[in-house]
C-alpha cells in the first residue's frame, strides 16, 4: 500500500509540475500577444517615441524663453516710445 499510495503522489506531483510549466507558457505567450497589440495600436495612433517626445518638450521650452525675452523687449521698447 505504501508503494501505491506514494506512487500515487508522484503522479499528482509531476501533474501539477507540468501544469504549473504549461500554465507558464501560456502567460509568456499572452504577453508577447499583449506586447505585440500596444505597440500596433501606439503605432497605429502616431503616438512619439519618447526621444521625439524630448526633443519637442526641449524646442518648446528654448521657443517659450524666446518668446518671454521678445515680450519683455517690445515692452521696453513701448515704454520708451509711450514714454
């Protein structure tokens, strides 16, 4: 009985190591699918890398100083005419 009942549990356990290895399987290649659908549908939506992204945000920022220096300077320069 004790060889039955032990080879019995060996059974069980090499059953759940093989689902516990399937079911690991089956969550990589969910991932991969998942992975694979974002990144078609952020392409799809022309959405920035984030290199572009960095690049826009560092031209905004030099266009908004400029454009504060402009402001300040036509002001100057409308004081002094107004004045």
């Amino acid at each position: 009985m004790t060889q039955t009942t032990s080879r019995f549990f060996d059974d069980v356990s090499r059953l759940v190591n093989d689902a516990a290895g399937m079911a690991d399987g089956v969550r990589r290649e969910v991932e991969t699918i998942v992975r694979a659908q974002a990144e078609r549908i952020l392409r799809d939506l022309d959405v920035p890398s984030r290199e572009e992204f960095e690049v826009m945000r560092d031209m905004v920022i030099k266009a908004r100083e400029e454009n504060e220096a402009l402001a300040a300077r036509l002001a100057a320069l409308e004081a002094k005419v107004n004045g």
